[in-house]
C-alpha cells in the first residue's frame, strides 16, 4: 500500500479497484490486513479503522 521509508503521513490510505463484472460476486470476499514494519524501528502498531466494498 504505502512504503514504509518514504510514508510522510500517520495514516495510510488506499483504493483498489477491480473489475468486478469480470468476477463472480457471489461467494466469500476477504480482506487480508498485514502490518510489516521493519524491526529496527519502534513504530506504534497501525489499526484497520473502516472498509467498504461497492458495486
């Protein structure tokens, strides 16, 4: 989403687009979160605040 080493803000934004009619949208859709701040850093753990998924 963002690089950690050139990130200027406290909270990272991102949309992703997909083009959904080319997918079946019935099923399961999941949403994978992973935190990877490098270990030599002393970085407050980040939180997922809101997603939404539109059609």
């Amino acid at each position: 989403m963002k690089d950690f080493a050139r990130d200027t803000g406290t909270e990272p934004h991102a949309i992703h687009t997909v083009d959904a009619p080319a997918l079946p949208a019935d099923g399961t859709w999941r949403l994978h979160v992973m935190e990877n701040t490098p270990g030599i850093f002393t970085v407050d753990p980040g939180c997922l605040d809101g997603r939404s998924l539109t059609f």
